[in-house]
DNA sequence: ACCTGAACACCGTTCAAGT
DNA sequence: ACCTGAACACCGTTCAAGT
C-alpha cells in the first residue's frame, strides 16, 4: 500500500460518495477504502469539514465556462447550466452547501464571469451584484430542492399523490410540470430570472444604494434592447 | 413528570433546537429534556425522520398568507416574504429541507396560495406552475445561501476578505452589498424574478407545454400592464 | 399502558505507542 | 516519518424486562 497522500484521500473519497452516498461516507470507511486506520487520515486533513471541502473543491473545479465573448445573456445561461449539470451530478454536494462557505476558488470564477457578463450587458456594478447572488440563490435552492423530491411540493411527479384534496390548484397545475426534465426547470426559472433583470436595463429604478455605482455601460442605448433579450431563447 | 404526547416531544424538541442548534438536537438530548429514557420517545414518534417533519410543519405554520383580496404581485411578495421571515428564524430547518419532502400541509397551503395569485395576475397554468417552483427554489436556496455565509461568495460581508485578488469584478463589486440586510436582499431577487414573470403576460413566447393550457384571464388587457407591475415597488 | 436497562452497530477525534 | 490500537464521548434504534 502506498503512503497517504490528499489527492489519493480526494479520490478515495469520491469513490466512497458515489458508491454509498453521503450518509456514507465516514472517516472510518474512507481509511478503510484507503487500508489504514482511521487515525491515520488525521495526517493529511484536520477534519471531515476540510474532508468534504475538498471534495467540493475537486468536483466544482469541473465546471466549465463558456468563451466570454459570446452574447451576454448567453454567456450566463450557458455558465450556469454547466454549473447546475456538474453540481447535480453529485447529489451530496447540496448537503454540503450547508456546511459554511466551502465555496472556493472555483466559485470565484463563477461568479466573476457572470458578473462581467451582466455589467457588459448594460446592470450597473450594483444590479449586478443583486442579480448575481439571485441567480446563485436560484443554483442552489433548484439543487437542494430536486434533492428533495418536493420543491414546491407540487412539481416533482412524486409529490402530486399526496393530499392535495383541499387544494384545487395545485391539483390542477400539478401534472403540467410531470413532462418536464429537472434541466427544462432549471432553464425555464433561469431564464425568468434573466428577462427581469434586464427589463431593468431598458427601465431603470430610482437608484438604490448608490454608493459606488457606476454609469450603465449600455445604457442609453439600451432602450428597446429589453424585447430583444427579453424573448431569446435559452439555448440547450 | 407527565407522560409522553407527541405536543410535549415537539415542544422539547424546539427548546433543544433553539438552545443547541441541529447538530446539538439527538433522540438521546431530547429523551433527557423529557426526564424519560430514549427508548420512551419511539412509542410516540416513529424514528428521528419524523421528529424533524413534525418540527418542521409546527414552525411552518406559523406561516402567514395576506387578504388574496390585495394586488396580485403584493400578495405574493407578502406571502414570500412572511415565508422567509419564518423559516429563516430557524437555521436548522435548511438543514431539514435537504432530508426529503418534509412539507406538509403548510406549504401546499402556500403553494395553492402563490398558484392562484400568478394566475389571477394573467399567467397561464403552465407559467404559473414553473414560477411557482422557481419561486419556491429561489426562498429555498436564499435561506440555504444565507445560512452558508457565502451564497455567491461575494455578498455576505464575510467573504469579501478571502483570495480575491485575481477577481477584480468580484472585489470592486462585493462592498455594494454590504449595506443590504438579508431580508432586502431577498425582496430584491423576488422582485427580479417577479418582472420577468409579469414581462411574460404582456409579450407571451410561443406555447411550450400546450397541453392543459388554459387561456391566460387578462392576457388581452395585459399589453403595457408590465410597466406598472413591473416597477412596483416591495413592500415592507 | 407506559417506561427502563442494556445492548448493537455505528460515529468523529485524540494520543500514546509502535515500526 | 508514518501509522496503529485503544480509548473517549458520543450517535440512532431495538427489545426484553420491569412497574
């Protein structure tokens, strides 16, 4: 047996997720898959915390981003949906968002690009800001909730057997969204999210927070831009 | 000492929580607050599982909807907000959210609610349903983020001090959120995805999902409606 | 009917001791 | 240097036995 190292231990750990979970996955059974004590583990990491950090680290390192200098709108959609594929992939990854800011390097890169995206595409640094943790927000709240089962309750084929007697509504709405894939979903509040933002562009509010804003880039111009970007489809 | 009802083990249940946190709340603590032996606690709830559940549904409750009576997208934001009011008192309950369909009657309370205002306000069922979840995923992952410390990264305070001098977009933008408490911050996203919503009625995209579609109420009259509903202001 | 004692199969983490 | 054995202080859950 080789000696300890932290990539063996990252991998060992991803292998121990993908075959028993994260419910699985202890410090015991992860020197165990490696063939050493548990203590021995303890040389390489100071505990499960930094375990399951680096294991977020390892995954979202994956994400890929798309060239920048494709349209804006696309740009955001298309870095957010590699995002979700590559987070969703590993189930365990929603609990672990729980666990404090395990959010490093890789995210940063995430978010600087969807930043730049939405200040290229005409939000001032302060809208951008808002909208960047909205979207982020949404990112994590569509993982945790699919993890679920029931988000709303309502939308997850699963859910619509309950008792939904006394609500009519959702009764009713329930099936409509049973032919939609969690990718569609994900899409579809994605792309809400995106329309709103940029209804803002062509139709700015009085200005909030106006400590440090800078002029809208796009805009003047921008007047109009907002049916345009507005109804563009999310590609995908 | 009285005997054991499942009113007393949720009661015990929500001392321990506020005291202790979710990592400090164990069947065994919970026996203890109770004077009884842990073994005692199974005869009235059938494993930790739906100790969580009952929890979860006695804080959801509390719950508040507004007079359906009012505007539409007022109702909403009002039902949202009193939504992330509550459950964001309870840190532990996004811990809960990730360990299966946990919502009850309450949220199907809300949900039926959110279902029939977007409708009111002219979207169709299938609209209506896939906002209804985007809604509900953005609360979710608002309070998951939120809790985490680092939601983007950048926009809790915290996480300003961290690696980011690569990200320059990320360093100069990070401060302007600073200022915005939680609860602005979450109005703020509900607002953005609320104008992309009420932007869809005026200038619907061609019909996905047709099957069960119903004709959108105002969709005639709703043409220049998404000025007005869409700078309205949050309340609160 | 309601509860307890004791046990089973686990955890994360530490630390003196071994090679 | 690197690792092990053994322990500490916990878990959730079960079940025969007590009152």
């Amino acid at each position: 047996m080789q000696p300890l190292t932290r990539p063996r231990i990252v991998a060992a750990g991803l292998r121990v997720l993908e075959r028993e979970g994260v419910t699985g996955l202890s410090m015991r059974k992860l020197a165990g898959e490696l063939g050493k004590a548990p203590a021995a583990v303890y040389k390489h990491v100071s505990d499960k915390r930094e375990l399951m950090s680096l294991l977020f680290d390892e995954v979202s390192r994956r994400i890929e981003l798309p060239d920048p200098g494709d349209d804006p709108r696309t740009a955001i959609v298309e870095a957010a949906q590699s995002a979700h594929r590559v987070l969703e992939e590993h189930g365990w990854i929603a609990t672990e968002m729980l666990d404090g800011p395990l959010l490093g390097a890789t995210s940063m890169r995430l978010s600087e690009f969807i930043l730049d995206a939405l200040i290229r595409a005409g939000l001032t640094d302060a809208q951008a800001a808002r909208l960047h943790i909205a979207i982020w927000d949404y990112l994590v709240g569509h993982l945790v909730a699919a993890r679920a089962g029931a988000p709303g309750l309502l939308p997850r084929p699963t859910a619509s057997a309950d008792g939904t007697e006394d609500y009519p509504t959702v009764r009713r709405v329930a099936p409509l969204m049973a032919g939609m894939t969690d990718q569609e979903r994900f899409a579809a509040g994605l792309r809400v999210l995106l329309d709103g933002a940029f209804a803002e562009v062509s139709a700015p509010r009085e200005a909030e927070a106006a400590v440090g804003e800078r002029e809208a880039p796009g805009g003047r111009e921008a007047r109009g831009t907002q049916g345009e970007l507005g109804t563009q489809d999310v590609p995908g």
